[in-house]
C-alpha cells in the first residue's frame, strides 16, 4: 500500500542562521548605508562646490534685506510717534495761547513730516492764519496745499474749497463752478460744502433755475451735516423747490 508524499510530516526543518552568518549580515547593512552615506556627502560637496556661491549671494541678500526692511519699519514707527508728540505739543500751545509757537512748530512739521503729516500741519497752518485774520496769507496756504500732488486727494479737496470759500466775493462765479463742481455731486465727501459754494456762484449768474435743484438736493441728502442740510432747505424753499423737512422720514417699510 502505498502513503502519499504529502501526507508525511516534513523530516527536515530549514536551519536556523548561525551567529556568523547573522553578524556578517549585520557588517553588510553598515557597510552598504556606510557607502550611502558617503555618496550623499560626495553628491552635497559637488552641489556646494558648483552652486554654494550663487546660493550663499542670493542667502546673503535676502538677510541683508530682512536686515534693511526691520530697521526702516522700525524708523518709520520712530518717526511717526515723533512726529505725533509734536503736532500734540503744538495744538497744547496754540491752546495756551501761543499762536507764534504753534506756528514754529507747525513749520517744522511741514516741512520735515510724512505726506499725511506735513499737509494736516499745513492745513492747521493755514486755519489758524485766517482766525488771526491774515485771510489772503491763509488762502495762499490753502491753495499751494491743493496744488501739492503728494498730499492726499480728500485734504487736496478740502484745501480748494477752503480757499474758494475765503476768495468767493472776489473771485468770477464762473471760476468758482468750474473749481468745485467736480466736487458738488451726491457720493462725494464733499458735497454739501462744494455744493452750497456752486449754487451761490449760480445766484450770482442770475441762474436760479440752476441753484434751486442744487440746494434741494443737499437738503434732502441725509450724509450732509444737518445744520447744513437745514440751510439748503431754507434757500430752496425761498426758490420755490422742495427741499422736504427737517424732520427724520421713518422707513416704509417700518411703517404701518
């Protein structure tokens, strides 16, 4: 009778490596990562040797401009808090009365501030001059501040209107409209202002057909000063426009 092969348990198991065997392995793997290791640092010496100056320059530059950008944002941070004490100390002296030292400070400021800086020490300049009643002297100040390109455009604007404003009774109406009606439109910071000087250079044309429509339009626009819109309202009526009323409309869709 014969017994199948298979059904007979293996008479030899595989034999277990010797200590030899295992510790010439072992020699093998530190060899093999001992010559990886060397590849890597050849391969890095050849980067450095061929690009580690080109990159030691670009890494040398940006440090260097790291360096240049915290030192300047650092200045500018000085600066400004400078310029900031000594616009306070001359508003504290103009309060104390000393005109003649505000002004010193003042044109200081001007001079040596930043853009935002030197136009608001202007413009404070310029206001005081015409509370002494110096108003050409003061209207010249506003107008070199609405002829300076590097000051803001809204304190640019505001300039042209203050110094318009003090030359009206001497300046052509013409030349009043075509300065500000850029200004006077719905939307502009400056509307009401502009817009009050237009209308008034209007009446004087004769052109009431014109002004009517304009100060209706300042007294019924709720981003003008009330006391301004309560002005515009009145000349309006006195036109025969309807401005509406100083009273508050409530929403129609809050009403009942």
């Amino acid at each position: 009778m014969k017994v199948s092969a298979l059904a007979l348990p293996p008479s030899e198991k595989p034999a277990a490596p010797s200590k030899a065997e295992e510790r010439a392995a072992a020699q093998q793997d530190v060899f093999l990562r001992e010559v990886d290791d060397a590849l890597r640092e050849d391969q890095l010496k050849t980067i450095l040797n061929r690009y580690g100056k080109p990159i030691g320059a670009v890494i040398g530059v940006g440090l260097l401009a790291l360096a240049g950008w915290l030192w300047w944002d650092n200045s500018a941070q000085q600066k400004a808090a400078e310029q900031s004490e000594k616009a306070i100390i001359a508003l504290d002296k103009l309060e104390a009365g000393n005109a003649a030292g505000t002004l010193a400070d003042l044109d200081a400021l001007a001079k040596d501030g930043s853009d935002g800086t030197r136009t608001t020490a202007a413009l404070t300049r310029a206001a005081i001059l015409v509370q002494q009643g110096k108003t050409e002297e003061g209207a010249k100040a506003f107008a070199a501040i609405a002829a300076d390109d590097s000051a803001p455009q809204a304190f640019r604007d505001m300039a042209t209107i203050r110094e318009v404003s003090i030359r009206f009774d001497s300046l052509p109406p013409q030349q009043v409209i075509d300065r500000l009606k850029p200004l006077a439109v719905p939307g502009n910071a400056w509307f009401g202002s502009a817009g009050e000087l237009v209308g008034m250079a209007y009446l004087k044309q004769g052109k009431p057909e014109l002004a009517g429509p304009l100060f209706a339009a300042i007294g019924k626009n709720t981003e003008v000063p009330s006391s301004l819109r309560s002005r515009m309202r009145q000349v309006a009526g006195q036109l025969g426009y309807d401005a509406g009323t100083d009273d508050v409309t409530t929403p129609a869709a809050a009403q009942p």
